[in-house]
C-alpha cells in the first residue's frame, strides 16, 4: 500500500512541476505586440533625444508588452530621475524598471579625471 501511495505522490509532483514550469514560461509575442512594443520604445528614444536639458544618448531602451527597461548611463542623478519620468509619459509605457548606472566623472570603471 505504501508503495502506492509513493507512486500517487511521485505523479502529483510531477504534474505540479510541470505546471510549474508551464506557468512560468512567457508565451510568444505576437506581431502587434511586437509592433507595438517597437513604436513604444521609438517614442521613448524620441522623447529622450528631444529633451534639451539632459544628454540620454548613452541611455538604452528596451520595451516589453507595455514594460520599459532603461539602461546605460547617465551624469546626473537628477538626469536618471528624469528619464524615468519622461518614459513613464510616453503613451503605451505601463511600468518602468530602471538600471541605469551613474557615469562619474566620465569614466564609467572609475578611477580619476587623468584616466587612472
């Protein structure tokens, strides 16, 4: 009987693993959202190349289903900040994750002005 029950309970785990794994797997984009994710991230760029009081070329723009992922560099806490903001406005973004790095100095491994 118990050898049973370890049968039963070996299955189950089974099937709970492989939902699992299952619910955790993102399904394939489709061509609007792919499309839509594309001028979202577009509009981003634009917003950020248009703005005339930070530089965000070292800024990278990715977009997934309405979620946009900024990352690269920029000088200024206050230039991050922003950047964030203006992509939150940007019609499409629905959340913003950010790993933007703060470039000091403009060496972005650190050491001082004379590249040391």
């Amino acid at each position: 009987m118990s050898r049973a029950l370890t049968g039963g309970a070996s299955a189950a785990l089974s099937a709970i693993l492989l939902l699992t794994v299952a619910c955790t797997s993102a399904p394939p984009k489709s061509p609007e959202q792919e499309r839509a994710d594309a001028a979202t991230t577009a509009r981003i760029y634009a917003a950020l190349e248009a703005n005339p009081i930070y530089y965000f070329r070292d800024v990278e723009v990715s977009v997934d289903d309405g979620v946009a992922l900024l990352g690269g560099y920029v000088w200024t806490t206050d230039a991050l900040y922003h950047a964030q903001e203006i992509t939150r406005g940007i019609p499409g973004v629905t959340r913003v994750h950010s790993s933007m790095e703060l470039e000091r100095q403009g060496n972005r491994g650190g050491g001082d002005t004379a590249g040391n």
